[in-house]
C-alpha cells in the first residue's frame, strides 16, 4: 500500500476530511495541530518564546515572556509597529490549540512560553526549513530543549 494511504488509513484511500489543502494528509488525531495550521505570524511568536527574541527598545535578549515583551520582539524583527489588536487574539489562539501555556505575573499582566505542543511543532518547522535549505539544525535543537515552562499559579 501506498505510504500516503497508510498515514489515512490502513485499510481505506484517503478522503476529502484527509488531505489538506497543500496537498498534505492528515495523520494524527482531531487535537493535532500541523504546521501549516498557523499563520507566519503565530509561527514567529513560538520561536520568540523558545528564546530567539530581542527587544526593539531595548535592543536585547527578550527578559521576559509577557505581552509587552514578545510585543517588543515582534517589533524588532518585522521593524514596524504591531498592534495589541493583533498580538493577543494570536496569543489566545495558539493558548487555545495547545502550544503556549499562560501564566499571570500579577493582575493585569500574563506571561506566556511553549508547551512540549509547541516546542515539538516548532522543532518539526525548523527541521523541515533546514533540510530544505540544506542547514544543520544542531544548536536550533539544543536551544528548544533547554527553554523552561512557565509555572502557573498554584503550581509548586
């Protein structure tokens, strides 16, 4: 049997629910999120929370992982403003599929970084990239293993 038919199913040629527009089969089950499911937008904010961002303002490593900051960071790579309207809604969505955990730093304030979800989608999209461009992803790999959670209220 085919390989793409045994990722649909072991017994059965692929439907519509399976294929993705790319061209792409679904593998996993119902929660998964793949890749391709993210904007460049949301992807940006997970490689900023495993540990790549740099403050606009302040031109260094992103100190912390709160609005604000990952804000700052979008803002020194993209080099122009980025909107609250823009940032939290993304935040929300990729809290909701699973891939970033948010935490409260006080009453007004969330801080956020990436679930083993997120930490392993973004590790599967940089190794991907790489072997498209023919990179070692080496010290990609060893950065992303050694980003911590956040702990949450209430979690000792």
């Amino acid at each position: 049997m085919d390989g793409a038919f045994a990722a649909a199913g072991a017994d059965r040629r692929p439907s519509s629910d399976d294929l993705r527009t790319d061209g792409g089969l679904l593998t996993g089950g119902d929660d998964d999120v793949h890749p391709t499911d993210l904007t460049q937008f949301q992807t940006d904010i997970l490689a900023i929370l495993a540990g790549g961002g740099t403050d606009a303002e302040t031109q260094t490593g992103l100190e912390a992982d709160y609005g604000l900051a990952i804000k700052r960071a979008l803002e020194g790579y993209y080099g122009q403003e980025v909107y609250h309207g823009r940032l939290y809604p993304n935040l929300d969505d990729l809290f909701e599929k699973g891939l970033v955990e948010r935490g409260s730093v006080d009453k007004r304030t969330n801080s956020y970084a990436l679930t083993d979800a997120g930490r392993d989608l973004l590790r599967g999209r940089i190794e991907w990239l790489a072997d498209q461009a023919g990179l070692d992803v080496m010290e990609v790999d060893h950065r992303l293993a050694n980003t911590e959670p956040v702990t949450k209220e209430g979690d000792d």
